[in-house]
C-alpha cells in the first residue's frame, strides 16, 4: 500500500477521532489551563485552603481509593476463575466465555440498581440478613458494582494467560519428576499473573474513572474525579475548574495507562502459543475446587441481575405484579420525565444503531489499514484507547464545549450522543473485525490483485466476505455500548432526546424507585437480548 492509499483509507477515520476526541479534548484544556491563570491556578484549584479545593483533591483520592480497592479485589475474585476457564475443558466452556462479557457492557445504572436491591434499604437480602446493608450503601456498595463489572474481566485476561503457557514444557517438568507447584511456578503461572494484572490494571481504570456507582450509591463525599467533573460543570456551573480537573485526571492516569498497553502487548505474544486445555475431572482436587470458586462468582453476578428483574416484578412497597411496568409507560411518568418510555426506548435505540454504523464504517477502513500493515495495529490501538482514557465525562464536556455552538447549541444535541457513542465503541469494534482478520490466509487477496483488482476491492470481495462473524460481533458489541451507555449521554442529552438509562437516573432522582426498577429491568432484557443473538450465532466476544 502507498503513501498515498495510506492516506486515502486512513485518514477519514483517523480525522473522526481527532476531530470528536483530541481536539476538542486539547482545546478544552488549553482554555481551562489559560483561564485558570496557568500552573499557579491550576494548583489552586487543590487548595486545602477552600473548600472547593478540598472536594477537588477529595476526588482523587476517592479515585485512587475506590480503583485500588475493585482492582485488588477484582484479581483475587477473579484469579481462580481464569485459571479454571483457561487450564480446563468442559461442556459450555465456550458459551461462558462470552457469556462473562455480558456484565462488563451491562448498562452501569442496573448493576447499580441490582446492588441496591440486593443489599440496600429493604434489599432481598439486606431484608434476610442486616449484616449485608453494609454493602447497600458507600464505598462498599460502589467497590461491589464495580466487582460485578469487571471480575469477569479480570477471569478473561486470566484465562487468555493460562491458555498462553507451554504445554510441551509442562510436560517436560512433568517427565523430570516436577510437581504441580513447580509446573505452576515454571511454566504456567507467569503468563495467568500477566492476564491478571493486564485485568487489574484495566478495572483500576475503569473504577477509578466511574460514575454512575458513586452518582447514586453514596453521594457528593464519594465522587470520583469523573464525578466531580460533572458536578462542577452540570451543577456548580464552573466549567474552567472542571477542565482543570479533567487535565489533572488524564495525567494522573497516564502512568497506568501505559502499563495496561504494554502488559495486553505481552499477553497478546503470549497468547499466540495456545496450549491445549486439559480435561476436567473430578478427580483432581485443585480442578474441583477452582471450579466451585468460579461457581460461586458466577452465582453473585447472576444474583446481581436477577434481583433486577424480581425488583421489577414485585416492587418494593407491595402492590400488584406488573404494577410498576404500567407506571413506566404512564402518562404521568411522561409528564415527570418529558418523553414517554416509548420515545426513550426510540431513542436509545436511534442512538446505538447510528453509532453502531459509524463504528463499523471505520471500522472496516481501519481494519484494511491493519491487514495492508501489522505493524500499524499496536498505534491504531493506542489511538483508539485514548477517548477511553480521556473518559466519556471529559470527552462529552469537550464536545458540548467546542461543537455545540457550532452546530447550533441544543438542537443538533442529538448528533453529539451519536459521535461520543461512536468514538467510544470504534476499540471494541476494530478488535471484533481484527481478530478474524488476523487469521485469514492472505493468498485469496494476493489472487484478486495479481488478477487486477485494487487492493481495497481485494479486501472487500475476498477478506471482508469472510469475516462475515466478526463484523457481526463488532456491530452487536457496538450496539450493545451504545444501549447502555449513560455517562456521557446524560451530560449532553436534552429532555426530548432522554434515553432510557438517563431516564432510569432521573426516575430515581425523582424517587419512582418503583418505575425505575421496572425501567432497568426493561434495559437489562434489551442487553441480555443482543446477547442471546451473539451465542446464538456462535460467535465468540473478545475485549
């Protein structure tokens, strides 16, 4: 491929990302920094002295805190787990491995509704045992959504890690005489500790950068920088400390950022030896006992989502089954959120499918650019893992910032939700089309050439035709971000445009925690469905 045909085919998507990303994001800063007064401001803003400065420097705190805590206990939850899926061979053991990215893309508002009705004031269990509320509300109720986010997370990277070691060289100790402690030391348990932190690193991410678990479960003293960000901006109306924030939150993270991509750089090589997974037999203890351990993990993510749907059913406070769905569609409930649930469900249908188009255009363009180059892949990434890094909060206050003027304030609002969901779904989608891509014989493609035809249409009559899964994979795992994303659709949405998670977040605002318990379980049978559609065809999700 040219120079020329690089840039072709490149430079559409590259310039979507710049454009709805770094630029905005850049220029954000830039204004915040300049505003502020320079460094000196910039350290104000962290004063001990004000109160302000004492809620800012909080945040990050609470950040570190709350990312620390979920990614140590991610791991030892979720250790086990991953060595059980990726040593061993049973019945199912595909489907599950999909199956366990259901809760990580589950919209963040039912997870944090399943904790609650699980564990919060008149919880299911928190009514059985008291003990439990201790888990309804905080840090621990935030740390436990988190949990219920990414454990299954942690259990893939984990299992990719196992699935890498040598089978030969455990042989080979096996036959000297080794013991299984010196097969796990020497062999296998350095790649299963990189998967693990590869996972760990990423849910510190992730929970370090939450908002919706301390939004609703603890409150102002619980807010991540993510969090505070939003309340500077959307209730403080202080716009310049909240780009001041968000500077500090992307430096502040950058370190583990760059370790997260090196140690997934490591694993992917070590994925690429796949050992074969042993039978499991009842006979072997260890086997047994990793499997009762991964039982139980996925029992607390099953209750999590099953209290959703029971809460839904019978609310709390009694009342007729099925009460709440017919409040959900009320004319009241119109009323109070000012769009009906059906407009709701429109939109955030409307939402995803545009961002799931977007997504997997690009995605096309970028996975021609992969196969034409290898080499190219690990930058691409890099580029696309940043939005992530920036954070949806920080990428929907720069959009709102720099574009909505430009589009005509509110009205075009619309457009906006469309972009952020996008460029926050384009790494998904480039890994679901790449992964397939990376395995086909480039034979059929250099045929098509030597026959005459260009190189895009090779890619697209010989390559593209046969990845036919993976472009489906890409789209459904798009949609399926796009359905459930909350964050950065809250920030920018206007009442008419209410999608269904930021209708659930006003709900319990409002206090219908009856309404909006039957709203989450409307969304979670909605994300549960794109699922069900994904194994049914029997493709395999990978993060």
């Amino acid at each position: 491929m040219t120079l020329r045909e690089e840039s072709t085919v490149l430079g559409p998507a590259v310039l979507f990302v710049i454009l709805f990303s770094l630029l905005p994001v850049g220029l954000l800063f830039g204004s915040a920094v300049s505003q502020a007064g320079g460094l000196p401001g910039v350290l104000a803003a962290f004063s001990s002295a004000t109160p302000a400065g004492s809620l800012n420097r909080a945040s990050v705190w609470n950040s570190l805190l709350q990312g620390g805590l979920s990614a140590g206990l991610a791991v030892v939850v979720g250790y086990p787990a991953g060595v059980f899926l990726g040593r061993y061979r049973w019945p199912g053991r595909s489907a599950l491995r999909s199956f366990l990215l259901v809760p990580f893309l589950l919209p963040s508002l039912v997870v944090v509704f399943g904790v609650l009705d699980l564990f919060g004031p008149a919880g299911i269990l928190s009514s059985v045992m008291p003990a439990l509320s201790y888990l309804g509300t905080g840090v621990p109720a935030i740390v436990a959504a988190n949990l219920v986010f990414n454990v299954p997370v942690v259990i893939l990277f984990t299992a990719t890690g196992a699935e890498g070691a040598s089978a030969e060289l455990e042989e080979t100790v096996a036959t000297l005489g080794g013991s299984p402690w010196r097969a796990y030391r020497d062999v296998w348990a350095r790649p299963t500790w990189v998967g693990a932190a590869v996972g760990g690193l990423l849910t510190f991410l992730f929970s370090a950068l939450s908002f919706a678990p301390p939004l609703l479960l603890c409150g102002p003293r619980c807010y991540t920088v993510e969090a505070r960000i939003w309340s500077l901006d959307q209730i403080l109306l202080e716009p310049t400390t909240a780009g001041v924030l968000a500077l500090v939150m992307v430096a502040l993270f950058l370190i583990p950022t760059v370790l997260y991509l090196l140690l997934l750089g490591r694993l992917r090589v070590l994925s690429g030896r796949s050992a074969a997974a042993r039978p499991f037999t009842r006979g072997n203890p260890v086997a047994v006992a990793l499997a009762i351990e991964t039982g139980l993990v996925l029992l607390g993510v099953f209750a999590v989502l099953a209290a959703v749907i029971y809460r839904s059913v019978a609310p709390l406070g009694g009342g007729p089954a099925g009460a709440a769905w017919t409040s959900l569609f009320s004319a009241s409930t119109t009323a109070r959120l000012g769009v009906s649930a059906y407009g709701a469900i429109a939109n955030t249908l409307l939402f995803a499918t545009g961002a799931t188009v977007i997504a997997i255009l690009f995605g096309i363009v970028l996975g021609y650019a992969v196969v034409g180059r290898r080499a190219r892949s690990r930058a691409l990434g890099v580029l696309l893992f940043l939005p992530l890094l920036i954070s949806p909060v920080v990428l929907a206050l720069a959009l709102a910032t720099f574009w909505r003027p430009l589009l005509g304030g509110a009205t075009n609002v619309w457009f906006l939700v469309v972009v952020s969901q996008a460029v926050l779904a384009l790494p998904f989608a480039l890994q679901s089309i790449e992964i397939p891509l990376a395995g086909l014989s480039p034979r059929g493609r250099e045929t098509a050439q030597s026959l005459g035809s260009t190189p895009w249409n090779a890619f697209l009559d010989v390559d593209l035709p046969r990845v036919r899964s993976g472009l489906a994979t890409a789209a459904l795992f798009a949609f399926a971000l796009g359905l459930g994303e909350f964050t950065a659709t809250n920030f920018l949405v206007t009442a008419p445009l209410t999608t269904l998670p930021v209708a659930l977040y006003r709900l319990d605002d409002l206090r219908s925690f009856a309404v909006a318990d039957a709203g989450a379980g409307l969304l979670l049978l909605l994300s549960l469905a794109v699922f069900v559609v994904l194994l049914a065809g029997g493709r395999r999700v990978e993060l």
